[in-house]
C-alpha cells in the first residue's frame, strides 16, 4: 500500500520550468562554444558536428553519474 501524499502542482511545474532552462541553457553553451572555435577551425560542418558530440557525451556522462549517485545515496 502507498501512503505517500500526490506532489502538488507547483512543484511539478517548478521542475519542468528548471528541466526547460537547463535544456536552454545547454543549447546556448552548445552554440557560444563552436562559435568560440570557429576562428581557429572555422565554421565547418566538423566543428559543429564535433561540438554536438561533445556536448552529448558531457551530458551522458553527466546522466551516469548522476544516476550513480541516486541509487547510491
């Protein structure tokens, strides 16, 4: 039996709020950061597309440990 109370709906909403900020935060750092690149390498399709892979890969390893880290704690 599951005695736990419902999750009121500001919280709810408070959290898709966050999960859409981050999310825009991480598009911008994606494309302020080929932008940085882009005197030395230029603006080629490898620097973009090397930039976006970056990027997933920070965020997977990100989305590992953290979820390391909940099951542990």
């Amino acid at each position: 039996m599951n005695d736990d109370a419902p999750t009121p709906r500001g919280r709810i909403l408070a959290l898709g709020a966050l999960v859409l900020l981050g999310g825009f935060a991480v598009m911008v750092l994606e494309i302020v950061g080929a932008r940085y690149l882009q005197p030395w390498f230029g603006g080629a399709f490898y620097v973009w597309t090397s930039q976006i892979g970056m990027v997933m890969l920070a965020l997977a390893l990100g989305y590992g440990v953290g979820g390391h880290l909940a099951d542990r704690f």
